[in-house]
C-alpha cells in the first residue's frame, strides 16, 4: 500500500529496526481518493468516554468495543504526533487544536486541515518513510503470497515496468493497500486483500461499504464532508433545502440525497472559513468550470470506503476462522483489515 496506513506502519517499524520494503502496485502517492475528512479526537472532552460510546453506537454495536477504547485513547497521541511532524491542523482564536461537529459525533472531534488534510498528513509521513530508510517501490503488482502452513515466507510479485516477475522472502507482511472501493469507483481494488484470501486467509463483513455524500458529478472528485460543518448546505435545484446538520450520519444524509433525486451543493457563504477550501475550489473550477464562490455544484452519493475486509486482533495480526491462532506475519492495517 501507500496510503497513511501503509507510510505510518512502514515509518515505524523501519525505525525499530526492521528491514523494510514499501511495494504499491500504482505510483507513489496515488493513495486513491482524496476524501479524508480528517481525524476524530477527543481533544476538547475530559476523557474518550464520549468518542468511544459514539462510535460503538453508529457501528451498530458490531464494533469489538475493546479495540474502540484502544483506538479513541490514542487519538489524542496520534494527533500530537502529526502536529510535531509538521501537519498544519486548524486552530481556534486560543491557537488551540480546533474540533468540529462531524457526522455520528455528538460533540466537536473533527480535527482537519480543510481540503489539505489528505495532503498534509500524507507528506508527513512520506519524510518519515524518508528519515528512517524505508525502500518504496512504484508499480509492484503482488500475485501470490507464499506461506508454510499460515506463516508467511514471502510473496511473489510483478514489476509493471519491465515485465519481471520477483520473488521476495520476508518475515512479515502488512496489507495496508486499501478496501475494494474500486468496485465502485476509481479507488483502490484490494489486490492485498486478494493476496491474503488466496492463501487462506477469512474474510469478514464485506458486505458493508460506506458513501461519501459529496461526490461532483461527472469527475471522480469527493468533496470532504466537513465543508457542510463550516456552513456549506445541500439543496433541490428548486432552491429547497435538505434538512441535515453537522451531526446528521452520513447514511442518513444520503439517503435523503437519493430521495430528491439530484442534489447541489452551495458553498458561497463560508465566510472566513473558505480560505480552508481554496485548492478544492481552484481543482473544481479546472475539472468543471464551475466557480465554488459564485455558484453551486452537483454532488450525489459515491461509494468511497468499505468496512470489511482481513479479520485482526488488537495488534493487527490477521487471524483465522477460529480465532483461535493468527496467520503468523501476516498483517492488516487501514482499511483493508
């Protein structure tokens, strides 16, 4: 892989000392689509209670609420470390990390950098991928994952480049290269999850997939949900209304998209909140033609995240049927675990 998941696990486990090999089967820095509305966090609460309880309720209490208590307590961390890294996070008039209402959550989490929030945390972590050796390769397609009796050996792959066929022996292996968005759009096609389901690995909850409401029409653009939390609003091209809030689930607020058929977003009174939105308004305006400050956009539902994919524990090793033993080296992070 080569999204976030991908460059923060190669990154660390580089620095611990391992030898590290980055393969993804398109170029460097093509993480798929630029729908990152950015990371909730705690950080205006007093403790994670509120972020934990909000998240196994809009997981429908499917959620193993171990692993969520786990994840919310390290929001707060994993933010600080961003910000030490160089991500220009948004702030309030106290210079305070600023959080904003999001869709599921019951107080303000959100914690953003406006439409640069992909692209902030992505170069990141590439220096860090940089600072501490890690070899990234472009164009390394994987076509079997070689195992003795689920411990993983190495993997065989293709270089698109020159048409050779590799052999690679390691110890462990992270699948970190996304969901199977791509069936939907032009995301990512999962060649990992793939990989590891060939070579015996379970599957789970494949059947949920998540929709990014603001998807502009006619390009494979995806507007971050949090334009809607600094006062952009969703309308009929009657000029009606759709009733929503910051809060309102993100499957609510497509649903309602769908029942009024076509959908345009009004983005021309953001105030001072449109100085966070001026590269995706400049992008918009080249990819349609449409001036954001002056004038609407159709948007409507587009399929930008699935939810299944490799079973693991708290450590992200990828576990079998029974649960009862690991696929020994064998990781999965991001979305495609």
């Amino acid at each position: 892989g080569d999204g976030p998941a991908a460059l923060s696990a190669a990154a660390q486990a580089s620095k611990d000392g391992a030898s590290v090999l980055m393969m993804s089967s398109t170029g460097l820095g093509d993480a798929g689509l630029d729908a990152m509305d950015g990371i909730a966090c705690h950080i205006q609460e007093e403790s994670n209670r509120g972020h934990r309880e909000d998240t196994i309720k809009m997981g429908s209490f499917l959620c193993d609420q171990d692993i969520v208590a786990e994840q919310t307590t390290k929001a707060l961390r994993i933010v600080d470390l961003l910000e030490r890294r160089g991500v220009n996070f948004r702030r309030d008039a106290k210079g305070i990390v600023k959080g904003h209402y999001a869709s599921g959550h019951s107080k303000p989490r959100l914690i953003n950098a406006g439409d640069s929030t992909t692209r902030e945390i992505q170069q990141v972590l590439e220096e860090q991928c940089m600072k501490h050796g890690v070899t990234r390769r472009a164009d390394q397609v994987p076509l079997e994952l070689i195992h003795t009796d689920y411990s993983v050996n190495g993997l065989i792959a293709i270089d698109m480049l020159n048409g050779r066929i590799l052999s690679i022996q390691c110890k462990a292996l992270i699948i970190a290269d996304g969901g199977f968005e791509g069936a939907f759009t032009n995301g990512s096609t999962s060649l990992g999850m793939d990989l590891a389901y060939r070579a015996g690995a379970p599957l789970r909850n494949m059947e949920f997939v998540a929709e990014a409401p603001l998807g502009v029409v006619g390009t494979n653009l995806v507007v971050p949900q949090s334009i809607l939390s600094d006062g952009a609003t969703l309308h009929t091209p009657s000029g009606t209304a759709l009733e929503t809030t910051s809060t309102t689930p993100t499957s609510e607020i497509c649903s309602k998209m769908h029942e009024a058929g076509t959908t345009v977003l009004d983005a021309r009174n953001l105030g001072e909140n449109a100085d966070w939105w001026t590269v995706l308004f400049d992008t918009i305006k080249q990819r349609t033609g449409i001036d954001m400050n002056k004038q609407t956009v159709e948007v409507a539902p587009v399929a930008t995240h699935t939810l299944g994919g490799l079973p693991t524990d708290e450590h992200g090793r990828v576990v079998l049927q029974s649960w009862a033993r690991w696929f020994t080296g064998l990781y999965a992070a991001g979305s495609a675990a």
